[in-house]
C-alpha cells in the first residue's frame, strides 16, 4: 500500500492554536476500478497509542478488497493522532509545553474535522472508525455539524467506553461523566447513517451500551473472542473482517445499480 504523511493546521480562527495535525494516508496499490461505489475510511486510536496501530488493520483490508468482487471500493484510508500522542506530540513539543490546559476530546475532534474540511478527502462517502476513546472522539465530531451535514455516512466504533452520568468515582466521590452535548441525538434521522459496535469478550458493561431500552439501537454489535481491550493490535484480521463485511453490508443496499453500456 502507498502511504503518505500529512501535516495539516487549523484556519484561523484557531482554537487549536500552533498545534499542528498529524495524519496518514493509506492507498492501494494498483489503479482503481471504475464503476465501484468509493468509500473513505477515518481512524482515530485509543489512549496511549497513536495512529500506525490501526496499520495491520488497514493492510489486512486492502487485501480482503483484493479478493472480493464488490460494488463497493476503500479507495483511501486515514489515520490521525491525538496532538499528544505519537508523531502528533514530538512536532507539537513547544505548543503543548504552552498549553497548561492539555489537550481535550474536543480539540482532538476538531483536528479531525480539519481533515473533513480540508478537501483532501477524495470519495463522497466517508466511514469515521474509532478504537475506544477514538470512537468518542468520532461522536464528538459528529457534535460539531448541523444534522443533515455530519461527514459520515456509516460510523464503526471497537470497544467504546461509555458510562451513565449517574456513575460515581468509587474513591473520590465525584460525578464521573463523559458528556458529549447532542451526540445522543446526533445520528437520528441521518439518511444512510448506521452505527456498527465490536467487542472484545463479553462483560456486564458492554451489554448496557448497546441497550436497547436507553435507545441506543445499533445496526449490528460483534464480539470477537480471544482478546482484550487492544484487539485491533491482538486480532487485526478479525477486526479487518468485521469493517470489511460492515462496510459491504451497508453500503452495498445503497449502491446504485451500475448500467452496462456494452
């Protein structure tokens, strides 16, 4: 695959600041086909890693696209990181040193909006993919466009931490919340919009995100067995394998019909 670095800045006026966005693009090889549906993939990593961990992901699809006659074609992949972390946090040294507030989920998401208002993004239709904080970070930039201009047409998260706001920090005492204003209702309405969830083993938890009863009704949740939290590093095949058949899934009940001019 063709990989190319993208060092990207906020237009003024920048509440991001000096910080400086990091990116990849991820291509594949070979000229692209003609009369496909094309589609473009977002990544955002969890905590303490950085955007190359979603690499043997995104290679594993590119040959599962290989081998399959679709209408449907990845023809670009993005991965980002956090402005703290990875590439992101050694070109943004100097900028963070001044930032005594740190880097929050909201700065985060707005980077990934540059990138979707940047122009870059070639394909009209554009999966945000997000590994557990990533795929909050992939809510939150839903957070910042009117209901009808959400940049996604699909939306995949792997392992989300959610929590009822009602949850108390066992030492502290203190309300412990992740708040993210009209995200619940972000996505209702949307044509063509899904929400697709993957799991690790089960537990308790991740059985009250996807209740059905507190209205969060998903297209479909998979559970991949034999790993952790890090599965998209444990399990990357299967993890490739879910997105892929995700994506053909979806996208293939929308596809136009292609019309033979022979």
């Amino acid at each position: 695959m063709q990989v190319t670095p993208f060092h990207l800045h906020e237009r003024p006026p920048r509440d991001l600041g000096e910080l400086t966005l990091t990116f990849k693009r991820y291509q594949p090889t070979g000229s692209l086909q003609t009369g496909k549906q094309q589609v473009a993939l977002v990544f955002t990593h969890c905590v303490n890693t950085h955007k190359e961990t979603w690499e043997p992901v995104i290679q594993h699809l590119f040959a599962l696209q290989t081998e399959a006659s679709t209408p449907v074609q990845i023809v670009e992949v993005w991965s980002m990181d956090s402005p703290n972390h990875g590439e992101g946090g050694v070109v943004n040294h100097q900028p963070l040193l001044k930032r005594t507030q740190g880097i929050t989920g909201f700065d985060w998401a707005r980077g990934v909006d540059v990138l979707y208002r940047s122009g870059l993004i070639e394909p009209p239709k554009v999966i945000g993919i997000g590994h557990s904080a990533g795929g909050c970070i992939m809510i939150l930039v839903a957070s910042l466009y009117s209901l009808m201009e959400i940049p996604y047409c699909s939306l995949i998260l792997v392992e989300p931490p959610m929590f009822k706001e009602s949850k108390s920090n066992a030492t502290t005492g203190r309300s412990e919340k992740m708040h993210m204003p009209g995200s619940g209702n972000a996505f209702h309405g949307k044509c063509g919009t899904k929400t697709l969830l993957t799991f690790s083993s089960a537990a308790e938890t991740q059985d009250a995100i996807v209740d059905p009863k507190q209205g969060r009704i998903m297209k479909s949740v998979v559970k991949i067995e034999g790993a952790g939290h890090q599965l998209p590093q444990e399990k990357p095949f299967e993890v490739a394998k879910f997105i892929w058949d995700s994506i053909i899934n979806d996208l293939n009940s929308t596809a136009p019909k292609l019309k033979n001019n022979l």
